[in-house]
C-alpha cells in the first residue's frame, strides 16, 4: 500500500486489517515508532477533526508534522500543487496529507508526483474521504459487531457529501446491508452502481427500524442552498423521530455539526450518540493508515 487515496482501491481484507490495527492502537497495543519521518499536511480547505487528528495521530506515531497553512504557503504565489508537494518530498516529508476542492486531485498527483511521497486523501472534493470513512467503519463495527444485515439510514446533504460517497462504498465492500439514503430534492444522489440502497424524501420513514443514522450537514460551501434552509425543520433528526429507529440505533455525524439545523441540538450528547467516538476512532484509524504505507 502506497497511497491511501480512496477506499475503492482496497479489498475487504486490506480494510478489515486497518480497522483490527486501529482497535489494538485504541488499546494502546503494538503501538510503533516511525522516527525520522516526516508527514506534510497540506489544506486548502477548513478542517478541525481530519487536520487535528492526523496532528495526534503522528504525534503517538513519533512522526513529525509539517503543516502548511495553504493561505501562508508558496501555492498563494503561484507555484503549482505539483511543484509544492515536490518540494515538500524534497525537504524529507514522506507523506502528503491533502484536502482539497478537487474530486480527482490525487489522483492527478499520484500520477505526477507519486512517486515521491505517499499521498493520503483527507478529503477531496464531493468525492472522497477514505479515512473519515474507515472511522465510521470503525465505529459501526465497535457498536454492531457485525458488517452484515444492518439497516443503515443517511441522510441530509447526500449529493455534495464526500462522507457520504465514502461510506456507501465502504459499507458495500464490507459487507451486505441495507443503506437508506434521504435527502431533500437539490442534495440527492443516485448510486447506479448499488443494488441495496432506497432513496426517501422524509426522514421518519427513511430512518423506521434504522440499527445505524448518520446525519449530514449541508455543504453550504458547494452550492446555493438559500432557498433550502427555510423549510430544514422537515429533514431535521428530533427526538420525536428518533423513536422509529430501532431502540438500539447509533447516531453518527462526521461533524462539524450544524445544531438545531440537520440534528436537534440536544441529540448530539444523547445516550445514543457516538458523534465523539467517531472522533476518538479517527485518530486511531489515521494512526494505522500512517504505518500501513509503510514508507
Ligand atoms: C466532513 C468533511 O470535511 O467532508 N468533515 C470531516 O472531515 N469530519 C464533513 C463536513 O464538512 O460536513
């Protein structure tokens, strides 16, 4: 394993092996020593959770951080991304943490400049985020005890959500569970590619007898979504739907959470809440896609 770039380039097995190292690192078991490398983190987009994380993460690893601030960088003179990360390989790091507007754009980089650093999606576009995804594997799996026969129910902003695409691709590697995915009409998204999922427009019914609900914000940054907000309440998770779930349900949110907007604020620290644990997850699950590159 080289570059971890989206989940689709892996097998169950490789995934099942990365969630494994990250129960034991949450264990605080077999927990290696990576001195002497470096890891440059590189965000042209806003993070707290993925950027922190990855932070810690290195740091249990011994690994140094170098992060460039993308405003205070060379890439705000002009250089090209391309140019940067070379230069960024050429000071020593040996991976390349990224977030970027971008769909493909490690793709494009793997082919530029892939050969001399490993590259580790922290979010791409719409389109990717492997390792947000692994943590939510992570964490329905520490929950469930199982990657088959759950009713997993998504919902809020499907379409500009790389959360989204990432866990659906996720979950159809692991295993055979039934994926509801509501949203309103201007954030769906149809997966031709998957036979197991049913689309919903109200949340109550998309949720009923639900073992799993992940909630999303609305990327108000990738598109209009003025005349979306008035009418939210409607695909807002309150206590009064929840109750459809099943008595057993987990809610999950990637965060950042959007309070009283696509969850009722005093969901978030509900007993069945694991909005924190995914928190805690991710910097395990970073932890173990740092070693498992191997560089
Ligand atoms: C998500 C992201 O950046 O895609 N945040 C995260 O990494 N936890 C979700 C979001 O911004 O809504």
């Amino acid at each position: 394993m080289r570059h971890f770039i989206k989940l689709e380039d892996f097998s169950k097995k490789q995934i099942q092996e990365l969630i494994d190292l990250s129960f034991d690192y949450k264990n605080n078991t077999n927990i290696p020593k990576l001195k002497n490398k470096i890891c440059a983190l590189l965000f042209l987009e806003n993070s707290t959770r993925t950027l922190n994380s990855f932070q810690v993460a290195c740091n249990r690893l011994g690994i140094f951080p170098l992060y460039s601030p993308a405003n205070s960088s060379s890439l705000s003179k002009g250089e090209t991304l391309a140019d940067t990360v070379a230069t960024l390989a050429a000071i020593g790091a040996n991976y390349l943490v990224l977030r970027h507007p971008d769909n493909d754009i490690c793709d494009i980089l793997r082919a530029t400049v892939g050969n001399q650093i490993s590259i580790i999606n922290a979010g791409s576009g719409a389109a990717h985020h492997p390792t947000q995804a692994l943590l939510d594997l992570m964490t329905i799996y520490e929950n469930k005890k199982t990657w088959s026969g759950l009713k997993i129910a998504i919902a809020g902003d499907i379409k500009h959500s790389r959360v989204a695409s990432s866990l659906i691709a996720g979950l159809n590697i692991m295993g055979d569970n039934k994926i509801n995915l509501i949203a309103p009409e201007q954030c769906k998204l149809e997966f031709a590619q998957y036979n197991n999922i049913e689309y919903f427009t109200d949340l109550g019914d998309g949720i009923d007898n639900a073992d799993v609900i992940v909630m999303l914000r609305i990327q108000k940054e990738r598109f209009a979504a003025d005349g979306l907000m008035d009418g939210y309440n409607a695909w807002q998770l309150t206590a009064g739907k929840l109750a459809r779930a099943k008595d057993d349900v987990i809610i999950m949110h990637p965060g950042p959470v959007n309070r009283d907007v696509e969850i009722a604020g005093d969901l978030v620290e509900h007993s069945k809440s694991r909005i924190l644990q995914q928190v805690q997850n991710g910097v395990y699950c970073r932890m173990s896609v740092l070693v498992s590159l191997g560089v």
